[in-house]
C-alpha cells in the first residue's frame, strides 16, 4: 500500500536525503520548505512527480507560518509524518534574545505538537500512523554554547516518549533520530581543522552523511520496525 507521508523541512540536506529514499519506497510525499526554493526545485527533480503530491512553504518558527502550514495540509489519510525542520543558536545563554528563544521553542517544540495534534485524531480511526522526528545528540548530553538547541531537543526525546506510551495502544508508532556530527551545512561555522579535531574523537573517524539519518528514518518507516515504539535511534558513530 502507497503510503502518504509528510516531510518537513525537505530543502535540508537531511530532508532530501529522506525524501529520496522514501520515494524510492514507492511513498507519496509532501515536502515541506521555508525558504530554500532552489533546493525543493531540485528534489522535485530527482523525484518523479506522480509521488509528490504538494509542495508546501511556511516558516514553522513562527505561528502565522504554523497555522498556514496545517491550513494548507490535509488531515485525513496521512499516514506518516516526519519532521525534520530544525536550527541551530550558537552563542552564550546569557547573551540569547527572548525573539531567539520563542523561535527556537516555535520550531522545535510547538511546532512538532501542533501539527502532530492535527494528524492524530485521522491516524486513530485509520489504527495505523507513524511520527518521527530528527532530533540531536545534544538533546541527550547537552553542549556548551547550545543551550537553548539542546533544550529543545531533549523537549523533543520526552515528548517521542510519552506520546508513544499515548498512542501505541491505536497502533501509532513514534520514535526519533538521533544523529551526532553530520556533515550539513548547519556545521559550515567551524573551521576544516575544528572538523578534523572533532572527527577524531568519532570512533568510526568519520562524519556522518545525510544518507546514515536517512537509512535509520527509512528503518522505522518499514514494517522491520513493528515493534519499536518510543525509541531514539542514535546515528553518531559511538561519538558521545
């Protein structure tokens, strides 16, 4: 059976790469974006157009662009959703602005909630849905000068965990990713020596690609994930 899938935050690297191997599944999709248009045209490319079913743009770090985005995004007979959508704040705590913080916690925590609590209600009738996020090492040991980003993402694994409990009885399963150093664009601040320093401590002595988060999304998005429910799956190389 085709399944419907969203995927938020497509333009990324993380998200195309999960784009490409769902589609290579047989899903139909709707990509999401917010401002990296030349990104989404180029997924559109690679992807054959019967299996995008909409191209969807909103800023999900702020209401307005929340409530578009659930606006414009059918409720019902959406199988699965993946949310990807993420950034990161690099700087001191006590420097951080309070319009840094609201969207730091719109993106990464309403966000997730909000279009979750929209998709819920159609999965349950249906006894079948699956909801996966892209969240982050640093959700789990923390990082200095990445306070506000590892907050949010541990918000994130507590709240795969509960609403797992919540919903596994309808057969909805939800789980996360946990990838450590991946080699995105979102790193492109450190130095190639900062890189290398840091590979090194990688026991695998690499960084991750896209493809690795990608193939653990593509996992808990098959049926040899059936009895995985309310799990991170740390995609890191044993690094941390």
């Amino acid at each position: 059976m085709e399944k419907r899938t969203i995927i938020t935050g497509a333009s990324g690297e993380i998200g195309m790469a999960i784009a490409n191997q769902l589609a290579n599944k047989g899903h139909a999709l709707f990509l999401h974006y917010n401002q990296n248009r030349t990104a989404i045209e180029q997924l559109q490319e690679q992807i054959p157009s019967d299996q995008i079913i909409d191209v969807i743009q909103s800023d999900l770090s702020t209401s307005e662009g929340l409530a578009q985005f659930i606006h414009q995004v059918p409720q019902q007979d959406i199988d699965q959703l993946i949310y990807t959508s993420g950034k990161s704040y690099f700087g001191l705590f006590q420097d951080m602005e309070e319009q840094d913080m609201d969207e730091m916690l719109q993106l990464h925590v309403k966000s997730p909630w909000k279009i979750a609590q929209a998709l819920i209600p159609d999965m349950i009738r249906n006894k079948f849905g699956r909801i996966i996020l892209i969240s982050s090492i640093w959700g789990e040991i923390g990082a200095s000068c990445e306070v506000a980003y590892s907050t949010v993402k541990g918000a994130q694994n507590a709240f795969i965990r509960a609403l797992a409990k919540e919903l596994g009885p309808s057969n909805i399963f939800v789980n996360g990713v946990s990838p450590g150093f991946i080699d995105t664009k979102m790193n492109q601040a450190m130095t190639a020596q900062e890189k290398q320093e840091l590979i090194q401590d990688i026991p695998l002595q690499r960084a991750g690609k896209p493809e690795d988060v990608a193939d653990a999304v593509q996992f808990l998005c098959s049926n040899q994930s059936k009895y995985i429910q309310g799990e991170l799956i740390r995609v890191n190389g044993a690094w941390g």
